[in-house]
C-alpha cells in the first residue's frame, strides 16, 4: 500500500467505525444515563428509546442524501464535514445536561453519521484497483463489523470503569486523527458527469421514505403498537416508498438512477442484503435480550461471549476478501448466511437452565464462564464469526464492483439504508409470532390474564419480569421467554437460508479476471495530495 491509501482506510476506519459501534455501545449506558439525567419534557424510557432508536431512524433516512452528495459535491468534502459533524455532536453529546438536550445531540449525531458510512466506501473504491480493492475491503469490514459485535463488551467495560459520558467523549481524540489523515492524504473524487442541479425533492422522498418505516417501526415496537404516531410514520414511509421510483423515472437528474437496479448483480446484493442482515441483526438484539433478561447475565458477561465471534471477523475478513477478488462471492455469500443459519438453529435447543454469567471487573472470580458458555453459547459464536467472516467483505466487493465508480457514493447508501431499515421491519414482524407464544405460554402455565394491559407491561417477551412478581410466575415467564425466544431463532434461520438462495440464484460471477480488474467508466487512480 502507498502512504495515501494506508491513510484513506485508517481514516474510512474510524469514521465509519465510530458510527457504526456507537450503534450499539451506547445500549450499555442506557440505564446510567436514565440514573443520571433529569428530564422535564420526556420519561426515560422514551428518552432512552430516542436515544437508540431515534439515533438509528435519522441515520438511516439521510444514508441516500448523503451518498449523493458525496457523489455530487466531492467525497473527501462530504466525509470530511461528517468527522466534524460527528465528533462535535458525540462532544455534545457526553457533556449534555438533561435528557432532552442528549436526545436532540443524539438526532444531530445520526446526521453527521450518514455523511460516513457511504463515503467510507466510495473512497476506497477511488483509492484502490483490482485485488488490492478486494483486500481493502475486507480489512474495512473486518474492523468495522468487529467493533459492531463487540460494542456490547466496549461499552460495558467503558460505562463500568469510565461513566457513560466517556462512551461518547472517546469518539472525539479518534475522529480527529480520522479528519487529519482525510485532509492529508485523501485524494478529492466526484462524479464528474454530474452537470445538473442536485436533486432535493428526490433526496427528501427518499428520507421520508427510508426515515418514516424506520421511525413508525422503532417507535411502534417501543410503545406495543398503540401509538398512532407510528402507524402515521409507517404510513408516509409507505407512500413515499412507492413514490420513489416513480419520480425517480420521471426526474432529469435522479438522486438514485435507475439504471443502477437494472445490472442484475447490484439488485440481487440489495436483496440478499436485505435478509441476510435483517436477519443477523435481529438475531443479535434478540441473543443480547435473553441473555441479560431470562437468563440474568450480566452486560459484561453478554459482551465477552461474543469475544470468539469479533476476533474470527479480524482474522479472516481480510483473507477471505482478498479470496473473494480472485475467485468470485458467490459462494462465499451463500455458505455464509447458511453458517449463521446454523448457530441460529443451535440456539432453538437453548435450555432454561443454562447458569447465567454474573461476570463483573470488581470480582475477578466473576470471570470465570460457566460451563454452560462453552455448551450453549460458544457454538453459537464460533458458527456466527465464520459465517459473518464469509459474508462482510464478499458482499461489499460484489456490490461496489456491480456500479460505474461515478455512482459509488449513492450505492454504498441504497445498500447500506436496506440493512439499516431491514432490521427494525422483520424485527417487528418476528415480534408478533413470538409475544403471541411468550403469553399464551404464559397464560397457561399461570392463569393470569395476559391480555391485560396492566399484565403485559409487567411481563414482556424475553426480559424479567417486574418487581412483585411471584417465584412461579418467574418461573413461568422465564419458560415463556426461552420457547419465545427458540421461535424468533427459527425465523431468523429462515431469513438468512433466503438470503442464501437469493444469493445462488441472483450472482453470476464474472471471470476472476473481469472480477479483478477495474470498472471501465470508474475514476483514474487517484495521486497523493
């Protein structure tokens, strides 16, 4: 590697990677920052649902402006005022005073974080050709998807030992050497053929579209599906969605061309995508909750038993990327998803009993795992780590490679907005299988009435129930939880096996040759600034 490009992926790195694990990082302080922060306008648990959900909703709605602005105003410009962005809001975000102004910090830190991800993976693709892309990939997905899977243990360890306000602070010193290496190394890059005006009504169809199913489904599943304001949202979503491509064909100067879903390579990645992340990420939300919940581990314990998972990501993403540029993703994007559907499968056979982990950094006896870890869950792990290894760097090689680089800026974004909204939909869909199994078992086992409502925000799918309960209805939900939680597993499985199948029959892999050489209409290598 030449200096410029060593630079351009530390800095793609640590942008995008702040993004994405303060995704998950901040989950460890939600009850510390509930503890801490007075809020007049908004409860904590709507406070803390904002502080996730919100975070995630305004993420993904910007994901496609930001692509094309990238694209359209110059991609180290855009990425570079998204470092500022972004360490500025997580600055505000670790001094906030009351809850409110944290939300509002938050909502601002997604916008700065949509002007990241897409970049990240344009400028890659304009600083590397051929193999050497293939490589740069998987070390990008390589960092990036260890730190999502181990935000959990980070975040546990940093709010422990720290405070909740460090979680957010330590973004600061990061992206500062991030915004350093951009402005130093990284080489401008545009779409050069864009001549029209930029296309706005489009970009905001688009956030509508992508923000509104992301916000009415969060919010939704947050308050029970009574709350008419997320069914409002879903609604707009909807309609938006159905807009897009219609103003698309109809617009001169598209925000996303069409033309782009019309290489058969590009839609099959979308859709596998689709459920392939859809399903893992719903499958990880749904693991942490059980684990913490019926099976009482602690945020520690829950983090360090995906240790096996992120270390097999840092391993052999970048291997099997490089592999991958050589020889094709096809298969690689079909035994992947296939392996997550394995320890998905595994954890159906998940027993009551399996003892919890009390693990604690006050009490070094405390870390010993129970035997219960190596037979329930290190399966689980070491089957998810090399089925994810499989798929992170395949699938963004096949996807950038299947556009002109003039449009990888608003490619990256499409694909990274269907994961994101991916996740929170068939999240919503697996939800009601399972809470209609967790309170009919419930029911059942108890006698009590689990259509009342009273009832049902006492007992919830998955997590313990509340203060007062009896030692039998404990007991009882726990059971309830663990069958509930065995569904949501299947379904998971089926997810990714689609993903598996859409990814056999969608992928027609060129020749490693073609695979390895540059796209034809795609920028000059780039030179050192």
């Amino acid at each position: 590697m030449t200096p410029r490009q060593r630079w351009t992926l530390v800095s793609t790195v640590i942008g995008s990677g702040t993004v994405f694990l303060d995704g998950t990082i901040v989950n460890a302080a939600l009850r510390h920052i509930g503890q801490d922060l007075p809020g007049s306008i908004i409860g904590v648990l709507e406070g803390q649902a904002y502080i996730v959900g919100g975070y995630l909703a305004v993420l993904a709605a910007l994901l496609i402006l930001a692509g094309a602005l990238s694209d359209y105003y110059g991609r180290r410009r855009v990425y570079a005022i998204g470092l500022v962005g972004f360490g500025l809001t997580s600055a505000l975000c670790g001094l906030a005073p009351t809850l409110e102004i944290l939300v509002l910090c938050r909502l601002l830190q997604g916008a700065a974080g949509a002007l990241l991800i897409p970049g990240s993976l344009a400028l890659i693709t304009h600083a590397f050709d051929g193999l050497e892309r293939a490589r740069a990939f998987g070390i990008w997905t390589a960092a990036t998807s260890a730190l999502v899977v181990l935000g959990p243990l980070i975040g546990g360890t940093i709010v422990d030992t720290a405070g909740w306000r460090v979680a957010f602070l330590i973004n600061v010193p990061l992206l500062a050497v991030a915004l350093w290496a951009t402005l130093s190394y990284v080489q401008e890059s545009r779409d050069e053929e864009a001549t029209g005006r930029f296309d706005w009504l489009g970009a905001l169809v688009a956030a509508l579209a992508v923000g509104g199913l992301a916000f009415g489904v969060i919010r939704g599943g947050a308050n029970a599906w009574a709350d008419p304001a997320a069914w409002i949202a879903i609604g707009i979503g909807l309609i938006s969605l159905i807009a897009f491509p219609i103003l698309m064909a109809r617009r001169p100067h598209p925000l996303v061309p069409l033309e782009l879903f019309r290489s058969p390579v590009f839609a099959s990645v979308n859709l596998a995508t689709f459920f392939i992340y859809g399903g893992l990420y719903v499958m990880l939300f749904y693991q942490a909750v059980i684990l913490q919940g019926a099976l009482g581990y602690t945020a520690l314990g829950a983090g360090i038993v995906f240790l096996p998972t992120g270390i097999m990501l840092v391993f052999f993403s970048t291997r099997i990327g490089t592999i991958a540029g050589r020889t094709g993703s096809r298969l690689f994007l079909v035994a992947g998803p296939l392996l997550m559907a394995a320890a998905a499968l595994w954890y159906t056979r998940l027993p009551i009993d399996s003892a919890a982990w009390p693990a604690s950094i006050d009490d070094p006896a405390s870390l010993v795992p129970p035997v219960s870890v190596f037979v329930d869950i290190l399966p689980f792990a070491l089957l998810l780590g090399m089925g994810i290894s499989l798929v992170v760097a395949p699938l963004t090689t096949t996807l950038m490679g299947s556009v002109s680089g003039r449009f990888s800026g608003v490619a990256s974004a499409v694909n990274n907005s269907i994961s994101r909204v991916g996740q929170p939909l068939l999240g919503a869909l697996i939800f009601i299988p399972i809470s209609a199994v967790y309170y009919a078992s419930l029911g059942a086992a108890t006698g009590i009435d689990t259509t009342d409502a009273v009832v049902r925000k006492a007992f919830q799918p998955l997590n313990p129930p509340a203060q007062g309960a009896s030692s039998a209805q404990i007991l009882a939900s726990n059971q309830a939880s663990i069958e509930a939680f065995h569904l949501a597993m299947l379904a998971c499985a089926g997810l990714l096996v689609v993903g598996a199948l859409v990814s056999w029959y969608g992928l027609r892999e060129p020749s490693p040759t073609r695979a390895a050489a540059p796209t034809p209409s795609a920028e000059p290598p780039a030179q050192a600034t």
